[in-house]
C-alpha cells in the first residue's frame, strides 16, 4: 500500500496535480478473516498549468539560452519532475552557482493557473590561476621509473642495468591559466594555459560551445603544443589541433554521435636507442576525419553491474588533408553485464581492430594496436603481446659496454580482444568484497585476414579481488597464460583501480 501511495502521489506530481491527496484503508473480510478489502481515496486536487515563465537573476546570460532548458510553455501542466529536471539542466550548463525553478505562489485548493519563477544566480566569468617554483632535475642515470614514453610508441620497460651520462639541469618554472565563461552569454568557455620549465614548456587552448550554432551539437576545439626534453632517451616536439562535434541521439543520453577532426604532429630527435622507431616516423603528421558512435546503458561506468555499451568508431588519415601516412581504422567493442543471481554479475567484452593502408602507404607505428595487460590480455605485461622483436639498447652509444638487449613489441593491423568474468561478492565476509574469475583470449595479429589465427589466438584464465571504494574497486588480478610465449612469464600480477572492462 505505500509503495501504491507513492507510485499514485509521483504519477500526479508529473501530470501537474501538485496538491494531491491520498488516504488508505484495509478492513478484514467478514466472510473471510484472512482476506482484506484496500480502499484508495484519493484527492486529486487542481491541475496546475503555467501562465507565464518568469527568469529572474541573469544578467549575461542570453534569454533563449535559459528558455531552451525549460521545457514549460504557457497552458502546459505544471510538471514537478519538469521542474526539478530543468534545475539540473540549468546547473549542468556551468554557468550557474545555484538555479531553482519554483511556482510563484504555493498551491492552494483554489490554484488552477500559476507562474514559474526561473532564479538563477550567474558564477564569476573569469579566473586566473598560476603558480611560480625553482626544480633541480638529474636528467640520466638509471632512469628511475624503468618504464621510457616516447610520443608515438607504447611504453616498453627498460633493465636497471641501463645507465645513461648523468647531467643535473635547474631553473625556475611557472604555470599559468585563464579562464572566460558564458563567452557571449551562450554558455560558450575557453581556456588558455602555459607551463614553462628549463627543460619542459607546454601551451594550450580550448573552447566548449554546448549548442553549436544554435543547434544540439556540442563543439569543442583543442589547441596544444608542448616541447619536452626531459628523458635522456629521447626529445619530442608535439602539436595538436582539433575540433569535436557531439550529440545525445535520445531523451535520456545513452546514444551518442561524435564528428571529429585531429591534425596532429609528432617529432622526435635525440633518440639515443635508434632502433625504437623506422627513420621515417621520426616526423609524423596525422589528419584524420572520425566518426563514432557509443551506446552506454550501464548502471556504473566505474563498476557495472548491468546494462550494454557500444562503441564504433571509423577513420581515415588521407594523404591529400595533410597525413604522410594514408590509412583507415574500424573499432568496435560490445560488453554486456548481467546479474545472474545471488548478486553474482557476469561480465563479457568483445573488442575488435582493423587498420588497412591506402594508397601504397603504411600503418605508423604510433598508430598499430597493442594488447596484453590488466585490462585486455592477463596473461601478458603490458603490450606484450602480439609481434615483438629485440634491439640494441646503448646508455653511451660510443662504448659497446653500455649496451642491452631490450624486447619492444611490434603491433599489428588487426585486434580481437574477448574477456569474460564472473563477479562473487562477498558481503558476508566484507562489504564491498569480491572475487572474480575470469577468461581473456585474442591477441594483436599483423595483418588483416585473421592470418595463422590458430597459432595466434592466446587463452589465459586467472582469478582476483576486488574492494568497492567511491572512486571505484581497487582490482587485484593474477593472470596466467596457457599459451606461454619464450621470454615472457606466464603468469602475470596486477593492481590498480577500476574493472578490467
């Protein structure tokens, strides 16, 4: 019977009955003592409808712009799950410390017509933040975090016995940021920020229109450069120019379509392991046109118990918009997650790759897939899977004694990636306590055609916990490959935060 009353009492609010009335009654059967008869009497009330829509507060703010999240017009019924939605739609817009949407008087017996007061109270539009410090940097030695990211490439891990000439480098360094909001009173922003230190110096630019053109696309442009010398490996020159267009496909955002455009230009230089990367990809230049789709009816982003996502993605790098590389991608991926029964979830992820080069050109380096760690393959490190092949590796490429031989994997054109769970919680031990068994197969192949996928195609089986904390699960995995690969450990142990998938 409350379930009854609120499910009657919210189906009134919704429909504009906002003074609504319920009673309930349960008198036992004469006849029959263990039989009831429920009475509901309820009292409708006045429908309220909307005279006129009032906004009080803006100052800078277009009025279309507020009008566009009210869905009320005159004569409709006033709505109370309306009214609270277009409070969150207003606040989501950024432009906005606080908004309520409230009738202008409260609702009597007598109420048939009422007017809906808009109060918003509009945030600061402009704020600067910056910083000023003094570092000392020992750019060599034995490159303490064992892992090298050069621009482009995967990270590949490097032997401690790999020493590079030491220097010591200090100056001052300095950040700076400014930020414009509610640009032309459309709830348009941009950003413009500076890092500078002796041996790193990053500049950015970006600007969010949430209605482009006055339509329902939101655009986004991204502007960044960065200069960056501080490994000993390597210095990279990197520029990014891009523009995003979105747009949610239905009422409640699950579906949603991305346009996008990326020029982006990667260069490399004081590479001291040659090796690494062709001669060719030193300088590369990439302009690809994108489109995606992503289909997310998750109940969890960071730990889904239920629902579907999907995504596709397509792309091309013609040669003709700037690219000296001419190629095309397909992704797709498609993860389902049930719960079947007793709170245990079943979880299941298909991921697929395809890149082919057009026009007698080749797939960059930077652009291959890699697969093979805590959220793909467990039974390999990261990226060890798929191709690999080993190179010299010199700390002083004059002096022979200074050299190693390191294994960095090699990519491939083609991906499949399956992975499926089986999530146990464990409340009865610990709340928030879990274990998971789980499967991953696949692998990256060189080239498309699922060419010798037998001898490729890898299994590994393993077996975790999992803690639920507000930023997610914190994630233990042992993972063992049953198709061993020389050089590599079968078994493999990971720990971070989040599901696998």
């Amino acid at each position: 019977m409350s379930e009854d009353r609120n499910q009657i009492i919210a189906r009134y609010l919704t429909l504009g009955y906002l003074n609504p009335g319920f009673q309930s009654t349960a008198t036992p059967l004469k006849s029959d003592p263990h039989r009831l008869s429920v009475v509901y009497q309820i009292t409708e009330g006045p429908q309220v409808k909307v005279a006129e829509v009032v906004t009080v507060g803006k100052q800078h703010t277009r009025p279309e712009l507020i009008d566009g999240q009210i869905p009320f017009r005159n004569g409709d019924p006033l709505s109370q799950n309306e009214m609270m939605r277009s409070e969150t739609e207003l606040y989501n817009l950024g432009i906005f410390d606080w908004a309520e949407v409230d009738p202008k008087t409260p609702i009597t017996d007598s109420t048939r017509n009422n007017d809906v007061v808009v109060k918003v109270h509009e945030s600061k539009r402009n704020s600067i933040v910056y910083g000023f410090g003094f570092e000392v940097i020992n750019r060599g030695g034995s490159v303490p975090s064992g892992t090298v990211l050069v621009p482009g490439i995967p990270p590949f891990g490097l032997p401690n016995t790999f020493k590079t000439s030491q220097q010591t480098f200090w100056g001052p360094r300095g950040t700076f940021e400014y930020t414009r909001r509610n640009v032309r009173g459309r709830a348009e922003s941009y950003t413009v920020s500076a890092f500078a230190a002796r041996l790193d110096q990053r500049a950015g630019f970006a600007y969010t229109q949430p209605y482009f053109r006055g339509t329902k696309w939101k655009g986004s442009a991204i502007t960044s450069f960065e200069h960056n010398a501080e490994n000993p490996v390597f210095t990279a020159r990197l520029g990014n120019i891009g523009y995003q267009l979105e747009r949610a496909l239905n009422a409640k955002k699950t579906s949603n379509l991305f346009l996008r455009y990326n020029f982006q230009v990667t260069r490399i230089s004081n590479l001291l392991i040659p090796d690494l990367v062709p001669p060719n990809q030193l300088n590369v230049h990439l302009s690809t046109l994108s489109v995606s789709y992503i289909h997310d009816t998750r109940d969890n982003v960071l730990d889904a118990h239920r629902g579907w996502y999907e995504s596709v993605e397509l792309g091309v790098n013609p040669k003709w918009l700037g690219s000296n590389f001419s190629f095309a991608l397909f992704l797709g991926q498609v993860a389902h997650y049930k719960n079947i029964g007793k709170g245990i979830i079943w979880a299941n992820s298909l991921r697929l790759g395809l890149e082919q080069a057009t026009g007698g050109s080749e797939v960059p380096l930077s652009q291959k897939f890699f697969t093979g760690g805590g959220s793909t393959l467990r039974g390999f490190p990261l990226n060890g899977a798929g191709p690999q092949r080993t190179i010299p590796a010199c700390g002083n490429p004059n002096d022979p004694s200074t050299c190693v031989k390191i294994t960095v994997p090699q990519g491939g054109n083609e991906l499949l990636i399956l992975n499926s769970e089986l999530r146990f919680p464990l409340n009865q031990i610990k709340q928030g306590l879990g274990v998971v068994a789980f499967y991953d197969g696949g692998n990256v192949f060189p080239t498309v055609g699922f060419h010798n996928f037998a001898s490729l195609y890898t299994n590994s089986v393993g077996f975790g916990l999992r803690y639920a904390t507000p930023i997610g699960p914190v994630r233990v995995d042992v993972g063992h490959n049953l198709n061993p690969v020389p050089g590599i450990k079968s078994t493999q142990y990971f720990i971070t935060i989040g599901q696998a998938f």
